[in-house]
C-alpha cells in the first residue's frame, strides 16, 4: 500500500552561485518545471511549489502547477514549507515530503521511499535517506554531510565531520582499504506536518548553528528521523555553474 503525501517544492530566485537559478531554461524547460514533473511522476496525492517570487508563479502557474506564495523571510525551505501546510489546512499527521527545487534527477521511487518509511514508523517525525560513501575525498569533504544511525534504522547524529572516526585503524583511508563505508546523507526529507510547524516555531539550536545542518534541530529536541538506504542512486543537484553543465548534459540526452 502506498502512503497517502504531498510534495511540497521550494524555490526562490536568491542564489549566490547560480542568480535566478529556478528560471535557467535545460532542454526548453526551465529547471523547476524539470523538478515538477519529477515530481509529478511519484504517487503523491499532490505536487504543490512554494515560493516567495511572483516570477516563479506565473511561470509555475504557465506550465500548470499548483502554487501557494509565501514569505520572503524565510531562512530554509523547511521553514517555507510549514507555511505551505498551514495556508492548505494539512492536519498535524499530513506526510509532507520536501523537494529541492534544484533536484531535477530526483527519482521518483525515492520520493515515495522516504513518504513510506515514515508512513510505516508511527514514532517518527521525519525520514530521510542515506548513499555510501567509500571514497577517500568524500568522506573528508565537509560539504559531503555523514549521518550515523542505530540498529532499528534512526539517526543518531548528523556532521559534516567524519563519523563515524575509524581511530582502530589508524587512518581514513586505512579503514576504506579494509573495506569500511559512511553513509552520506540526502537532503530529501519527509515530515509530519505537526513535527514541521514545530520545528518553524522553534529558533536555531546549539548543534544546529555549529555544523550548519537544520536537521540537527529535530534530533536536539528529541524528535525521531528515520533513515534508510536510497533505493536508487540519487544525482546530485544543481548548486554551481559546473552542476548546471552536468545536468543539462544528462537531460539531453534523455530529450
């Protein structure tokens, strides 16, 4: 049985590396229609984009999705999306998955994952999903966010350090060769729309502001994320001027 949810996808034109980044034309589409109808190909009961520019929503409006307008003052989309659920009337248990509006290679099949793992786990607030990581630069890489998790599939912790510390063996690298990995974490989440108002209404906590990860701010204040792993590689998004080259490569080719 597939879970009952809704996709909400955020997207704004303030972009430090890519200005306007939701309007770039890929293929004869804009990217945020590329998200949409990515979107629009999982079972969610409803594909909604939520922004604060009226050029996104007569452009959005223009290709046919549904589009709700929100604040400019919004420091995250996690932040933007709660607005979403209370403009909509989406009750506390509505599943609410968050879309990148830069994630035009998003698998459809992980969107409906992450809706189902929180479907299934009455006691979580939130799911999300991890890929290993077995390279060396990788696991390094601070911008490459590592999350630990228990027996039962929670998440223990979120950093941009390495995490677990192979201190046994002496080296990173020494534990890739012996065959350990680390799970990097995907930023495709799914809430419960209780557990995100909740989270809007709360400020920045002390690991939240350390590693600069929102996520950190509902494991702080004891709510349950469940983790799994993606059921299809996911490609990375479009953040820089490079990415943007890569994806319009891979959307062409699939035109």
């Amino acid at each position: 049985m597939k879970p009952d949810y809704h996709i909400v996808i955020p997207a704004r034109m303030a972009s430090q590396r890519l200005p306007g980044k939701p309007l770039i034309l890929i293929g004869g589409r804009t990217l945020i229609e590329h998200v949409y109808r990515r979107a629009c190909d999982a079972s969610a009961r409803s594909v909604i984009i939520a922004t604060d520019s009226a050029e996104i929503h007569s452009v959005a409006s223009g290709f046919g999705a549904d589009v709700v307008m929100t604040s400019p003052e919004h420091q995250s989309g996690s932040d933007r999306i709660a607005e979403c659920t209370d403009a909509l009337g989406w009750s506390d248990e509505t599943l609410v998955v968050n879309l990148q509006g830069d994630e035009p290679l998003m698998p459809p099949a992980c969107l409906d994952q992450a809706a189902g793992l929180l479907h299934q786990d009455p006691h979580a607030d939130v799911a999300s999903l991890y890929w290993p990581i077995e390279q060396l630069h990788e696991v390094k890489d601070p911008n490459v966010v590592k999350v630990v998790v228990d027996h039962d599939g929670a998440a223990l912790y979120f950093s941009r350090s390495v995490i677990p510390y192979p201190r046994s063996e002496g080296s990173v690298g020494k534990a890739i060769d012996r065959g350990m990995t680390w799970n990097r974490h995907i930023g495709l989440y799914a809430y419960r729309a209780g557990a995100l108002r909740a989270f809007a209404a709360m400020e920045a906590t002390k690991l939240e502001s350390a590693e600069r990860l929102e996520q950190l701010r509902f494991l702080e204040s004891g709510r349950r994320i469940v983790m799994a792993r993606a059921s299809e590689l996911i490609p990375a998004g479009v953040d820089t001027p490079e990415d943007l080259d890569r994806v319009q490569e891979l959307i062409g080719h699939q035109l």
